[in-house]
C-alpha cells in the first residue's frame, strides 16, 4: 500500500502534461458535421483537428462533408472523396501525393484548426499497448482566428 502522505502527494500532483485524448474511429464518427451544435472534427495523420470554424466546407451538406467524422488522410493526400480514400491508410501513395499532404496537413489543418487528439490509431500499437514513440504534435501558430 502507498503511505497517505505519498498518497495525497499524487492526488494532487498537476499532470506533467495536459493529457492526450484517445479517440477511437466509433467516437470519431460522432463528430461527423450531422447534428447542428456539435464540433465537427476530421482527423489527418491520426491528428484529430477541430474544424467547426469551417463549418461551411466540412458541415452537413457541405463539399468536405465526406472527410469529417473519420481519419481521411489518403483523401487529403490524394484530394479525393472517394468513400474508397476515406482512410488513414496511405499505402502505394505517390511521392507528390505525401508531399501535398504534408503541405496540407502543416499549412491548412495545423495552422487553422485546434488539434483536439489523436486516433487510437496513431498512440496505440496494433495489440492495444501504448504506441512509446508516440510524440503529439506542436502547433506553434496556431491561434483562433476568424477565417474571413
């Protein structure tokens, strides 16, 4: 047993850093633009980004509507909404399709949107264990700011 000292110690120890959220692709798909009043979200690069401010582009109805709701890294990387490239997975990628999705994953969704988490996908490993080189990422530009 931990002595109580110790005990209340670590209670009320502050995180050493915020915690990261986890999210799976079944609580991704709640933020899929559908209800009005909830956050939209779109994960890229197992990065979860929070693009309701883009309401217009990622909303119901909206032309990106497709993307949210679910990790669309190839769709990014290939500019597609094929519900076939509505998948983290960027197997067989071109060289210029990584590139012009590193392009708009750094300067679309890093420097508009806040990151919010990341997919299961991206911290855990395949058996469920914690994925130990997992690093979140900076966002060193990032401030709210209105689009237009």
């Amino acid at each position: 047993a931990v002595p109580a000292a110790a005990e209340r110690e670590l209670r009320f120890r502050p995180p050493a850093e915020v915690p990261v959220r986890l999210f799976t692709e079944a609580e991704l798909a709640r933020y899929d633009g559908q209800q009005e009043g909830q956050p939209i979200y779109l994960a890229v690069k197992g990065v979860v980004f929070d693009v309701t401010s883009g309401k217009e582009f990622y909303g119901k109805g909206a032309p990106y509507n497709a993307l949210v709701g679910k990790d669309s890294t190839r769709g990014v990387a290939k500019m597609s909404l094929d519900p076939a490239d509505l998948t983290h997975d960027i197997t067989g990628l071109t060289e210029e399709e990584l590139k012009s999705l590193d392009d708009i994953f750094n300067n679309v969704y890093k420097a508009k949107y806040p990151i919010v988490g990341y997919t299961s996908r991206r911290i855990l490993n395949e058996d469920g264990s914690p994925n130990l080189d997992f690093k979140p990422e900076d966002q060193p530009h990032f401030n709210i700011k209105d689009e237009f």
